[in-house]
C-alpha cells in the first residue's frame, strides 16, 4: 500500500508532535486499508462480521522485523516547497517522535 500525499502537514504539525505520524498512518490508515482488500467477503454487512474479517487477516500477518522494515519500506519526511502552486511549510518532529 503507498501512501503518497499530495498535500502538507497543514496544521497537523501539533498533532504528528504527539502522536507520530508514522504511528498515526500505520495504525490508523494502513491497516485498515490493507484489511479492506485482503479480507473475505463477510457474510453480511454487520459490523461484528466485517470485524472478524478484518481480525483474520491481522492474524495472517508476519511481524515485520527492523531488516523487513529497512528493506520493503520508504519513509517520506514533509520538506518545504509548494503544492499546486501554494507554499507548504516543513515538519521536522521534535527529537524523540516518531
């Protein structure tokens, strides 16, 4: 899954301080996108059902070693520049965040 974002931190700077934003994209957004498409169909649209869906395919998954994470991931950092034109400010988190 490439998460590829067209627009800057844009006020999300705070929250990234606190949070991480790796932690925020991966827990957050990438898991539940990678469950959306690698689960099976549920047996029907209740939530329970589309939960234990979702669950199996987090139990599928190999834990991801630092080598892993060295070798099959890229990670982005927000720089200065400009976006359609318009200026975009850095984020540069604070020593110790993720």
């Amino acid at each position: 899954i490439l998460v590829a974002e067209s627009e800057g931190v844009d006020g999300r700077d705070a929250y990234y301080a606190r949070s991480g934003a790796l932690r925020d994209m991966v827990q957050s957004h990438i898991l539940q996108l990678l469950c959306l498409v690698a689960m099976e169909p549920p047996a029907s649209l209740e939530a329970d059902r589309i939960r234990d869906e979702k669950v199996k395919v987090l139990r599928a998954l190999r834990p991801m070693t630092a080598e892993h994470a060295a070798h099959d991931s890229v990670r982005g950092r927000y720089t200065a520049g400009t976006i359609n034109g318009q200026p975009a400010q850095a984020y540069h988190p604070p020593e110790g965040s993720d």
